[in-house]
C-alpha cells in the first residue's frame, strides 16, 4: 500500500540523520510503530462520522476540520496538508463545499493521492427558481449544483455504498459494514419522513441562513423560499435589497420562522426577523451532536425544524 511504501521513504531518510522522527506515521502525526493500518483522511466531520463508522477498526480515520468549523471558511494548516499527502484515501464532499482545500486536493491528485468525491456518486441537486442563489454568480444562481448532500440520509446511502466499493478496491475490506450503514441510512430517512407527517404541506416553508437545506426540502417536500445570504455559501454577504427582498416574501408566503446556523450573522436574522414580524430558529446544519452520530443530526435537525414550524 502507498501509506506502506511512504513509510519505508520516511524511515530511510531518518536514517541518514541518524533519529527516529515522530511524524513518519499514516497519518503525518503519529509515530511509524503507533499502528500499521492504512489511513483515511476526511475533509468535515459530518461526513467523517459516515466514514468512521463504515471503516470501523479497518483503517485510521483523520478528519480535518474540527467539529463546529464552517466548511466554506476553513484553511488547512501545513499540518493538515501533510496528513491529506500521505493518506491512503482522502474522502472529500466536492462541488466547492471545501473552498479552502480546492488547491490542496488539486495537488493531492496530481502528486496521485487516491481521492474519493462524495458528490461524484450521486446526482447533485440544482438551484431552483426562486431560491436563495444568488444571481449575480454564475456558479451559485438558478441551475448551480448544490454541494449541501449531507441533510438527505437517501443520499447518503448511495455515498456510502460507493464508499464501501473504494475502499474495496484499495484492500480495505468493509462491504457488509457499507451494506449495514446503508441500510441503516434508509432506515433513518424513513423515520425522518414519518416525523415529517406532524405538519401540514402549507406549513413546509423554509427560510434558512445561506442555501443550505436543499436536499432536505427536496426529500421531505418543504418550499425553499429563501436565504438570508442569497447563495451557496456562507462567504458571501446579504445586501439591504436582498434583505428588503427576503422580508416581502416572508409576508406573501406567510413564513413564521427563520432558521439560522453557522455562518449566519445572528444580528441579521435578528433584525429581518424584526422587520417581518417571525421568529428566530438556530439549526444546527454543518456541526455533530456530542455524541458524534450523524443519525442523531439528522433527527436534532428534523425534529427542530418541525417543532419549530409547528408551534
């Protein structure tokens, strides 16, 4: 295996200077004796949890940006992109969800790093009309490919059964684990749709922080009426226009929450919630529960959104 042949790379140039480095391992930070599994790197640590319990003990999972980081705004450190280097497989989302990392991987792949993209084994959602894209950017505006994958566990299942394949091929031996997670993932989405029977179609409407929530509104059957950041990341920023937009079609469509996350400026939601004359939901879209299971994300999300729209 590469991780292998990198470690014999690395024990021979230590050689030379005569000290046994502690930055030789899989991973670029443990010791070469700490463990002689291959090592898998993840770019976030939502998906890094589907991983986790795909791989189980089969392989060392790294995932790169701690829990909690927005992965539109994180930078990798020299560290980390030694970790991504000398992996066995990294595992990334695609689509430009990892904005900071795009040269990064782009090097990986050239230095032939085995790279697995998440959203090259699904069908990615575009941006409808009248959602929360912004117009004015090409790469975000109606018809733009939508990199949020994670908030539908359907979707999920088909990346894991494609994960499991990869790592198949690269003697990482977990398809029944894949098959379990799958299978698992289904499961979860269909008790994700029965909570969903406590609202009313009218009462599907969601206003979010940046257009974050399209897989979930597509799979559940909500209406994306809008962003307070107009666009598929929260890098970008909301104009007074997009804002006295956003408050007419709270009114028209009758909208009485709006659900911010990470990324979304609370002194925004604050005052358009003010102006509109709706509440203020925090959801947590991009960061793992303390247990660190992503199917109890997926309930924590839904179960806030339909309390929420509920009362």
């Amino acid at each position: 295996m590469k991780h292998l042949k990198h470690i014999g790379r690395c024990v021979a140039a230590l050689a030379v200077v005569g000290f046994l480095a502690t930055s030789c391992g899989g991973k670029g930070s443990t010791s070469v004796t700490a463990t002689d599994r291959p090592s898998v790197v993840v770019t976030y640590s939502i998906l890094g949890a589907l991983v986790r319990d795909v791989v189980g003990t089969s392989a060392d999972v790294t995932v790169l940006m701690p829990d909690g980081s927005d992965p539109h705004e994180w930078q990798p450190s020299a560290k980390d992109i030694e970790k991504l280097q000398h992996a066995d497989l990294v595992v990334t989302n695609g689509l430009g969800l990892e904005a900071g990392l795009v040269d990064v991987l782009k090097q990986a792949d050239d230095d032939h790093v085995d790279i697995f993209v998440a959203t090259d084994h699904i069908t990615p959602r575009r941006v409808g009309e009248g959602e929360g894209a912004d117009p004015t950017d090409e790469d975000q505006s109606v018809g733009a490919k939508d990199p949020h994958i994670w908030t539908d566990p359907s979707v999920m299942a088909e990346v894991v059964r494609a994960l499991g394949e990869k790592l198949s091929s690269i003697n990482i031996e977990v398809s029944e684990q894949a098959a379990k997670v799958s299978e698992d993932l289904l499961t979860l989405d269909h008790n994700i749709e029965k909570s969903m029977s406590a609202l009313d179609p009218a009462q599907r409407l969601l206003i979010t922080g940046h257009e974050s929530l399209g897989y979930f509104a597509r799979r559940y059957e909500f209406t994306l009426i809008g962003a307070i950041i107009p666009n598929l990341s929260s890098k970008s920023e909301a104009s007074a226009a997009d804002m006295t937009s956003l408050v007419e079609k709270i009114k028209t469509n009758q909208v009485q929450v709006i659900f911010t996350e990470l990324g979304t400026s609370g002194d925004v939601a604050d005052s358009l919630a003010k102006d509109a004359g709706v509440k203020v939901v925090e959801v947590s879209t991009h960061v793992l529960p303390d247990d660190g299971s992503y199917a109890t994300f997926m309930m924590n999300l839904a179960s806030t959104i339909v309390t929420a729209l509920k009362s």
